[in-house]
C-alpha cells in the first residue's frame, strides 16, 4: 500500500472539517443556500491555512450531483475526481510557474468550452499574486465579463501585489492565522488516529513551531513520528527541528538583565550546538521580549500565546516596561542586519553588547567619575551606530561616509567632524536627513553642526622624515 503523508491522508473534504476559519465556512455556506454564488474570489492569508483546501471544497459543493449544497455527497463522481485532484471541470493553476501572458492566453481560449460534467468550470489559481503584469492584464478582461458557468478562485499569501484592478473584480476572504490552541486540537485529532503517542506539551511546542500553519504542523508531527519510538516528548521536538523553549530565552533574558555579556555568548554557543539556528535564536529572543511585555500589561495568555504558567514567569522577570519597550527596540533595529549578515553569529553577538552598552546609557546617573570619559564614548558609539544603520536604510552611500567622520555630543549638540570637502558637501546637503534621524534616535531636538578638519600630511616616506631632521625642520 502507497503511503500517504498526513497532510493529504488528512485534507479537510468539507466545510464541517476545516479548522479555525469559521467566518469564511458561514459565508460560503451562506452563497450557497442563498444561490448569490459570484464569479471571481480571491482567498488571502498566510501559508497552511487552508486555503487552496477551502477552494476544493467549494468547488465540490457546488459541482456535487445533489449541488449546490454545503454537504458535497463525496460519493458521486464528480466528488471523486475532485478530492483525486482528477477533475476536467476544476482547474488548479500554480501561478508561481505558470506566471506568464502566454499561459493566461490559453486560460482564456478554454474557458470558451462549457464544463463537462459539472454546473460550473472552476478555475483554482495558487499563488496568484506571482502573475506578470501583463498576464494580470491579460486576465482583467475576463474576470470583468466572464463567460457564464465560469468561476475564479484566486489564492495568494501576499494580496498587496494584486492589482487593484483585480481586487476590485473579487469577493474578498481574509483567511487567519491560526492559534496554538486550533493547531494542536487539530493535531490531537490526528495524532489519536494515527496511533501516535504524544503529550500536551509537545503538542504545544509543535503548534508554536508551527507558526499559524496546520500543514507545517502536520508535517512536523509525521517526521516526529518517524524519529521517535515511543511517546513523543517536548525534549524530542527540540531536538528535531531545532527549538527552545521557554526556560532558555528567560536565562538569557535574566543575563541581559545583569549586563552579563560573557553569560549571553556562551548561552547562544550552547543554543547553537544543540542544532538551532541563530536566526531562530533571535526571533525567539524579540518574541519572548514581547510576550513578556505583553503579559506585564495584562493581555490575556490566550492572544500572548503562552500557557497560564508560562504568564506568571514572565511576569516574576523583574524588568521594567521601559527597559522591555527599549530592549525590542534594539533587537528591530538590528533585524536587517542579522538577516543579512554573512555570519549571523557575529551580528547576535554585536546584537547583545549593544544591548550591556545601552543599558549603561540608561544608567548614566549610576556612573561614577572615574568611568565618565568611558560611558561618554560608549555614548557616542551607540548614536554613531545607531545613526549609520537607520541611515543605511535610506542613503547607504551616506552611510558609508557618515562612518568615516567623528561624532561629538554634547547633549543636544552633535558636532560631526569631516576630513574633506566632498563630506562636508555631501552631508551638509543631506542635512535635514540626519536631523529627523537624530531626533527619532534621541527623542529630542538636536542641534546638529559640521566641522571641516583637514588631515595632517604624513611624510611620504622614511627618507623624506630623516631630511627633514637633517635641514632642520619640524617632523609632523
């Protein structure tokens, strides 16, 4: 017998069985009984969630042989052949491969044939959004007037790169990410039927690896079972897929907390050799910092996506709502930055000595004389730095000059010193730039200066400085 992953032994075959997307069954259901069945849909919502499954459904139901009715029969042969993805008169498109004008230009010639077994030729487009240009225009015309017995379902992940033009030729429905708690009910249902042992808080930690999507969960939950023998643990989903749960992010929170900048490396070292990738260290990092603050005001653990006990740690953290606003602050900034980093490593680890750096900022009071001269240079950094990277965001050519220059504070008078006139130029022109930046960095009005300092001249060589003794002159 050919095995069936359990993604598709398990695919949803009606409206009844579809998990967490209860406002789209009620309207679809509702076209239905109604007859107000429209030409052209559009289904919109992040990936594994069930949308390109709804689109079957709906095809079956209104092309059932006891149809149009909210329970297909799954018996007839047009049930059949479209739950056997066999179907002449349910057209699915892959619009990432079959992108272009010439393909759209085919659609076009076959819908001029009336279905053949079914009430209506259903034409499935996934990933819609992927289309050209000209194949979206290509398409307007026919989603504007289209043939009779002729229906669109349009699929995407990413409807702002739908044209408006087509949005508006569409009956909209927003698919929603769906909750831990949907996901792994679902996985529990499938699990038991399966014969797959497994406790709850595995199943937690899988629905949050998860991430909204029931295929990746579902998909997660069959390579556990091949790998475990036995009842499935939390222990094993971290060490399948690369995970860390809550007790690592609260260390590490607790260390950044003491300005323990040698305890997070090493702690990040210890995440990295147990097989989790260093940008899932810092998603987790900024999610854990979130849902912290989000349980510190009161939101309900349900939204925050954490168990009730897990809520009472978060808050036993002692950090005030101020450090957490700035701490994810830091972390957003450096985003970008870790994304495209060629050793993500080193930039985590630059993440976290900016995190001890700022923290001495915020504790300016705290610092005695002796260490003055040290947290003003750390002062400087930090709005160097800070000022280089919101601005490599908007001009990287300024950016790259900015990092040539020197920058002096001195509350709200910044001094930036330039070593020749092509910065001076180029910066005093960008001007009111670097001042929306500084006030965003600072949160205050700066008053921002430039100050030209031509380089001393370096002797050109050892021969130059011993002549220069020798005659009597000033070595520079």
């Amino acid at each position: 017998m050919v095995h069936r992953v359990i993604s598709l032994k398990y695919r949803p075959q009606s409206f009844n069985e579809l998990t967490g997307q209860e406002h789209i069954v009620r309207s679809l259901m509702g076209a239905i009984n109604s007859g107000s069945i429209g030409h052209a849909y559009l289904f919109a919502g992040p990936k594994g969630v069930g949308k390109t499954t709804t689109a079957r459904i709906f095809a079956k139901s209104l092309n059932c042989i006891n149809g149009p009715t909210v329970n297909p029969c799954q018996e007839c042969p047009s049930c059949k052949e479209i739950t056997g993805s066999r179907s002449i008169d349910v057209v699915e498109i892959d619009g990432a491969s079959n992108r272009g004008i010439d393909e759209i230009r085919e659609l076009r010639e076959s819908i001029k044939y009336a279905p053949l077994h079914g009430r209506y030729k259903i034409y499935i487009i996934d990933e819609v959004h992927m289309l050209t240009n000209e194949a979206f225009n290509a398409l307007l015309k026919t989603l504007e007037e289209p043939p009779p017995r002729v229906i669109f379902i349009l699929a995407t992940t990413n409807p702002s790169k739908v044209p408006a033009t087509i949005l508006s030729r569409c009956q909209r429905f927003i698919f929603k990410r769906l909750s831990i708690n949907e996901i792994s009910r679902r996985l529990k249902e499938i699990a038991q039927k399966e014969g797959i042992e497994i406790t709850d808080r595995a199943l937690y930690y899988l629905a949050l690896r998860a991430d909204g999507s029931i295929r990746d969960g579902e998909s997660i939950l069959e390579q556990l079972s091949s790998f475990v023998e036995g009842r499935i643990t939390e222990e094993h989903v971290f060490k399948l897929i690369g995970f860390l749960g809550i007790d690592f992010y609260l260390d590490l929170i607790n260390k950044i907390i003491k300005n323990d900048l040698a305890g997070m490396i090493i702690l990040l070292n210890k995440g990295i050799e147990e097989g989790v990738d260093v940008i899932e260290i810092y998603k987790g990092l900024v999610g854990y910092l979130r849902k912290m603050l989000l349980a510190r005001i009161g939101i309900d653990s349900e939204l925050i996506e954490v168990t009730p006990e897990e809520v009472n740690l978060l808050k036993s953290i002692n950090l005030e709502e101020a450090r957490l606003v700035n701490l994810i602050e830091i972390c957003l900034r450096y985003e970008d930055v870790i994304k495209r980093s060629i050793n993500a490593r080193i930039a985590l680890e630059l993440l976290f000595a900016q995190m001890v750096i700022n923290q001495a900022g915020i504790s300016k009071h705290k610092v005695t004389n002796e260490n003055q001269d040290i947290f003003e240079s750390q002062k400087v950094l930090t709005l160097k730095e800070q000022l280089c990277m919101d601005l490599n965001k908007r001009s990287p050519k300024l950016s790259a000059i900015l990092r040539q220059t020197e920058v002096n504070v001195n509350g709200n008078e910044i001094e930036i010193i330039v070593n020749n006139d092509f910065q001076n130029k180029e910066l005093t022109n960008n001007k009111n730039l670097l001042l929306e930046l500084l006030n965003k960095i600072t949160g205050q009005d700066v008053n921002l200066q430039f100050r030209l300092v031509e380089p001393k001249k370096k002797p050109s060589s050892i021969a130059d400085t011993i002549i220069k003794m020798f005659d009597g002159e000033e070595v520079e």
